[in-house]
C-alpha cells in the first residue's frame, strides 16, 4: 500500500474529536479508506456512514479489550490519544 494512499483501507483514528484528529480522520478518507472508525472518549455524529463512533479511553483495559473486538478489521492504527493534561497518560 502506497504511504500517501489508503484505496480500501479500515484506519483506526484515536483521539478524533479534537482537530488533528479529526483532520486524520477526514485525510483517511479523502485518501480513499472505505471505513474509518472515529475512537474517542465521547461520542460525536460525523454526518458520513463511512466513520464508524467508536467510545475508547486508551487509559481503560477494558475500554481497550471492548474497542479491539469491535474494531477486528482495522488495516491502519493512527494513535492520536492520550496527553491533553491527562495525568493517566
């Protein structure tokens, strides 16, 4: 797979309600993903049935063990999560 493409890729975006996150999300597709799951801490109507809401806290195993059965397709993991004054991160 071309590094700039992403023709019928499932991507993974954590962290994708703040604004880099949700320009990775909008580049996956752009670049051609076919689904694109939106991981965050709270959910977020995205208006594109291609963008899947996915609820995870990547400082919660159980969140993480939930999100990895759900999301069992992904091709492409972006992990923007964590930091943001979190001290779990």
């Amino acid at each position: 797979m071309d590094g700039s493409k992403l023709p019928g890729a499932t991507v993974l975006v954590t962290g994708s309600t703040g604004g880099l996150g949700r320009e990775f999300v909008r580049q996956a597709r752009a670049r051609g993903a076919t689904k694109v799951y939106a991981a965050a801490r709270r959910d977020v109507d995205w208006d594109d049935p291609r963008i899947v809401p996915l609820r995870l806290d990547v400082a919660d195993p159980d969140a993480i063990a939930a999100a990895a059965v759900a999301a069992n397709d992904v091709d492409v993991l972006v992990n923007n999560a964590g930091g943001g004054g979190d001290p779990r991160c």
